[in-house]
C-alpha cells in the first residue's frame, strides 16, 4: 500500500514524478545509485555526468536503468563559457610556468608527484558526444550547468530531450528563455559547486516574472521541507536539490569506480558536512577558474598565500587537477576540494535518499497542510 503524501505541482506532470524535487546535477557526487534512490523516492534524479566518457556515460544510464523504472536525467557542464581563442591542442602552453612550479613543489612536498587525475576533456566536442549518448539512450532530461551552447536546444527538442538549463541571474534567464529552454533552474549565491552572485530569495522571484510562462525550478539553499514552500511561494515550481542529498548512503560511491574518490575522502566529506554550520563554505575560483562554493581548506589557504592569480577556465581545472588526484590518492583530505553549499548547518547525519525526501515533503506537506491553516490569519 503506498503510504506517501500526495504533494504535486504542474513540475511533476512535467517530469512524470510524484513529487517536485528534482536532484541537481552533482558531477563528483551524483552517481547512478543516487540517481536511482532519488527517483525511486518520487523525485527525478539527475546524473552528474560532468567527467563521464561516453562510454561510462552509456553504462551508468544503463545501470541507473538497472536500479530504477522511474524516469531521470543527466546533467553536464558543456563549455558556452570557455574562452573562443583558446587553441585546445595547445592549451597546457597557456599555464604561465610560476603557476605550475606552486603547483609542481606542493606536490614535491606531499610526495605526491605521479598522480594523474581522469581526464576531462573540456571542448564542445565532449559536450556533443556526452549529448549523442543521451540521445541514443532515450534520456528524457537533460541538464547544463554553466551556459547552454545555441545549437543545443533544437537538436534536443528534435530527439523528444527535454532541456534543464541553470542560470544565476536575470539576464541569462532571459536568454535561455529565448533559445527555448523547457525548464529554467534559478540557482542562488547559497548553492554549492559553481554558484553566482544573487541569493536565492532574490533571485527566484526576478527569473519567474522574466521568464514567464516558462516553468521556473528554485535552486540553492534548500535542504528541507521549509525551503520547499519557501520556493513555491516565490514562484516556482518545485525544487533542485544538490547540498541536502550529499549526507546520504547512496551519494559520491559510484565515483570510486571511477578513481575520483576514496572512502576516506568520503568520510571525511561526511564528517564535514555533519560538523559544519553555515559558514564553512566559501567561494572560491581555485578548482576551476569560476566561483565555486567549496568547504575552507588548507588548499585554499595555501594558494591564497602564494598570491598567485586564478586562472579561466579551463586553465585552472587543469592546472589543478593532477594535485587534486594526488590529495586524495594519499588520504589529504584537507587539501581536496568538497562542494558545498549554505544550508550545510542543516544537516546533522547521513541518512538514506528516501529518509531526506520524507523530510522535505513530510515538511511542505506539514507545513502547508497543519502550521499555516492553525497560525495564519488573514483579512482581505
Ligand atoms: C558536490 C557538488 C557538485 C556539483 N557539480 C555540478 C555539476 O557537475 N554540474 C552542475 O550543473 N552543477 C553542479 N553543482 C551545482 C548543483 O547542480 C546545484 O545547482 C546546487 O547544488 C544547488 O544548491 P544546493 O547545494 O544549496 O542545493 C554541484 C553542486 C555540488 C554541491
């Protein structure tokens, strides 16, 4: 007998879903197994297929079909945003040798010189082949954070692939209203990963008037069923959840198949989110030359202390990556970078995918359902 709260909005017929949570793409924390526990629980979940070749990319759409017959997405990073005059043969030439010889003695110091992290090809070409991927394997979502290339949304809409595009102000949501976007993501300066400069509460209710009638999704700061309501009531239509799924059993673990994380790492990714209050987090352009909002860390300090200049994308992604691998490799978990975001101080344990959904929608529906029609008085 199913028990659950009926709790729906015009998002969930869009979506096929049971409720108006979708998972935010999470590139290093979002694997199949949290796809799946997402939308087994009523949400969508969204794969975070940022650093998955084509061909992991096929088998974790497989294997997310394997846990779950719910519908879900993918999620990518596809470079709009990577300078045009880069000549991507050469681009390590464009690492200034004083960036690389900081990076070269921390990992002469760490002896941690030999590690490789996976390569991430950052081109419009990957973006187009990750594309293909979804598209062969009938994906019915797609999602991009960081722009929306122009050629993208025709193709997509060709194939039947409705388009999720994330944007953190007014004007970019106006553009991707243009080019077609069938679901806007408002993602506010409380996000974790990359976050932009306008909180979420300003934010959200700016893009729904902009956009209009285009369907807008709250992102940024919400963790429970309070953020929820909070989103509806400024205008959207449900929410995308990244910083509340990252404390569960079924985040991050299938990125150990891949070498990208380690149970330590793991560990201590969960410890700090359970130690943490609000202010843990900050913004910081060290991992991939954009404002990113990541745990405080030796890291971060360390470059800090240099006085060296970051680098655009995707120069510091890559002048940073081997380092990174090196860190975790080698249990430095201090020196390895955690997105996340504000509301970390909400999270007090790891808990399972659906025990996190119970919490948000047992809280809207609570609250919508019990606290206001008892407190609220209105007089028109
Ligand atoms: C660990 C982590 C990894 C992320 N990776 C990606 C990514 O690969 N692609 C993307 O579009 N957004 C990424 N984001 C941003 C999320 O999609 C989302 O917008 C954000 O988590 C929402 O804010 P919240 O963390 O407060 O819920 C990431 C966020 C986190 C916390």
């Amino acid at each position: 007998m199913n028990k659950r709260p009926v709790f729906r909005t015009a998002l969930c017929d869009m979506l096929g879903v049971e409720y108006p949570v979708m998972l935010a793409g999470m590139g290093t924390a979002g694997g199949y197994t949290l796809t799946a526990a997402v939308s087994n629980a009523g949400g969508l979940g969204m794969l975070g297929a940022t650093f998955l070749w084509p061909d992991e990319l096929r088998s974790w759409i497989r294997k997310t079909r394997e846990l779950t017959d719910k519908p879900f997405g993918v999620d990518i990073l596809l470079p709009a945003a990577i300078p045009k005059d880069f000549d991507l043969g050469k681009i390590k030439e464009y690492i200034p040798p004083e960036h690389t010889a900081f990076i070269q003695k921390m990992a002469r110091d760490f002896g941690v010189e030999g590690a490789r992290m996976k390569e991430w090809p950052i081109s419009e070409e990957f973006g187009r082949s990750q594309f293909q991927v979804v598209k062969e394997e009938k994906v019915p979502f797609f999602a991009l954070g960081l722009g929306t290339p122009d050629w993208l949304i025709p193709e997509a809409h060709e194939a039947g692939i409705k388009i999720v595009s994330l944007c953190g102000n007014v004007r970019n949501s106006v553009k991707l209203k243009k080019m077609g976007a069938d679901i806007i993501i408002a993602q506010g300066h409380d996000a974790g990963g990359h976050t932009g400069r306008i909180g979420t509460f300003a934010l959200v209710p700016q893009v729904v008037d902009a956009v209009d009638p285009t369907p807008v999704v709250a992102a940024g700061g919400i963790a429970d069923g309070r953020g929820l309501v909070a989103a509806l009531a400024l205008g959207a239509i449900g929410a995308w959840c990244g910083t509340a799924f990252l404390a569960t059993h079924e985040c991050f673990v299938d990125f150990v198949e891949l070498g990208m994380l380690n149970r330590a790492t793991i560990d201590a990714y969960y410890r700090k989110l359970i130690d943490s209050d609000e202010e843990a987090e900050q913004i910081t352009r060290i991992y991939s030359g954009k404002t990113t909002r990541a745990f405080k860390n030796k890291l971060d300090e360390a470059w800090e202390k240099s006085g060296l200049k970051t680098l655009p994308m995707p120069l510091q992604s890559m002048l940073m990556a081997d380092l990174v691998q090196g860190m975790m490799e080698k249990g430095e978990t201090e020196y390895f970078p955690m997105f996340a975001g504000q509301v970390t101080g909400l999270i007090k344990k790891v808990r399972s995918t659906q025990e996190v959904m119970d919490d948000i929608i047992g809280g809207a529906v609570k609250i919508l359902g019990e606290k206001f029609p008892a407190g609220l008085t209105i007089k028109a």
